[in-house]
C-alpha cells in the first residue's frame, strides 16, 4: 500500500463520519445522525460524490456513502467535514453485506451512481441491479422507497430494464439520455469522477428510478439468462 494511502486510512480512523465494518447497526441509524430524518444510501459510491451534492441539496435527510475502498471514502468523507454537513457519512464495507447493517424499512430511498457494470455474461450476478441484490435491498428499504440508477454503461442500463420488465416492477423514470432533456433536477445534475471520464464512451448517460414491491421477487433467472446470452450472441455477430 502506498505512502499516500497509508496516511489516509490513519487520519480516517479519526474521522466521525466514517464507520469501518461496524456491528449492532440495524435500527441505530437516527441515533448515529442524531434525528429522524430519512436515511439515503449511495451503494459503490467512489468518492462520494452524489452523497455530498445529496447533502447539500436536502439538509432534511441524511446521506450514507457505502464502498469497500477506504482511500475513495477518505475523500468524500473529508469534504464533507470540510463544509460541515453533518448530514452526510460512510459506510466502509461491501455491498454483499448491506442487509446486516439496517432494519428493515429504515432506508428511505437508495441511490447507484456509475457501479462497475461488470460488463461480462459470467459476472452479470454482481451487477447492482441484479435481482440476487434488489432482494437484498427489499430487506432494508421502506415501502415505496425509490432506487435510482445512473450510469453511462448502455449494457447495464438495458439490463436493468430487463429485470424491471421481467418483474414488473413500478418503473417511476426512464432517461435514455439524461442531459437531452431541458429541465432535469437538480440531483440529476450531480457530477462524479466516473462519470467525467465516461469509460463507456457512450456520450450519454443513463437514469432509471424504480421501486419495489413488499413482497419477495419470484425467480426469473433463467429468462434473464436468455436475453443475456441472446445480447451476447448479437455482439458477436
């Protein structure tokens, strides 16, 4: 580990905004921020970008960053201190655990910003959309909670569609090119470092805001598997 990141993860232990792998969280979140705000999440959120923009646009709620690397939450984390938002914290951890850290319903709304879309058929599982991890946010999110996408990855935005469609799920918003439309909101207009490199060199970026039902989502694995290997086979010839 280098020099650099070695002093981070040491002035990170000091920081109050950022939990490490802490235990007995469920049901302690309004304590933690010291209201009863609601609690948004940003899942693999890098630098925590849209958690602070977040925070600053709604000091009426409060905003988790959740990644596993420490060295991107440091800086997020760091702003955040710097402008004072109390509102705004991290979570270190991965994202496979995110149901061992709240109580159910205590999440009002959850945000994925530019994830790695794991643009492989193999690793389509790890997709944050993936039903294995909206079953996992069922466990945690209030009813009607929204979940949002944002990416620049046509594929993952076309595979979230695919399992919206194949379990009907309420679909709120749909952006196929978000920055073409004249009057999006102000969260839409958030910025993070991923998204200014645009890695999938698409030109445009994706928005799709979506909610789940209460009860548990039925299997539809092997249809999801088809559309894949049928993208799969569309690349190819």
């Amino acid at each position: 580990m280098g020099h650099k990141k070695l002093i981070r993860f040491a002035e990170m232990t000091t920081f109050p905004n950022v939990l490490q792998y802490p235990e007995n969280m469920p049901g302690k979140w309004k304590d933690f921020f010291h209201n009863d705000n609601p609690l948004v999440l940003e899942l693999a959120c890098g630098k925590g970008e849209y958690a602070v923009g977040l925070g600053r646009l709604f000091p009426d709620k409060n905003f988790l960053g959740i990644d596993l690397k420490g060295n991107r939450i440091w800086v997020g984390a760091k702003k955040a201190l710097q402008e004072n938002l109390t509102n705004v914290a991290f979570l270190r951890t991965q994202i496979d655990k995110i149901a061992s850290y709240f109580a159910p319903g205590e999440v009002s709304e959850i945000w994925i910003t530019f994830p790695d879309p794991q643009l492989r058929t193999g690793k389509a599982k790890k997709r944050l959309t993936h039903p294995k991890f909206l079953r996992m946010y069922q466990q945690i999110l209030a009813p009607g909670g929204y979940i949002n996408l944002k990416t620049d990855s046509p594929s993952l935005y076309r595979f979230t569609k695919w399992v919206i469609d194949l379990h009907e799920l309420p679909l709120v918003q749909d952006m196929d090119d978000v920055y073409a439309n004249k009057d999006i909101s102000e969260t839409l207009k958030i910025k993070t470092h991923y998204e200014s490199l645009d890695i999938a060199q698409s030109n445009r970026i994706h928005y799709l805001q979506f909610s789940l039902p209460t009860t548990p989502l039925p299997d539809k694995n092997e249809a999801l598997k088809e559309l894949l290997l049928e993208e799969g086979t569309d690349r190819r010839s």
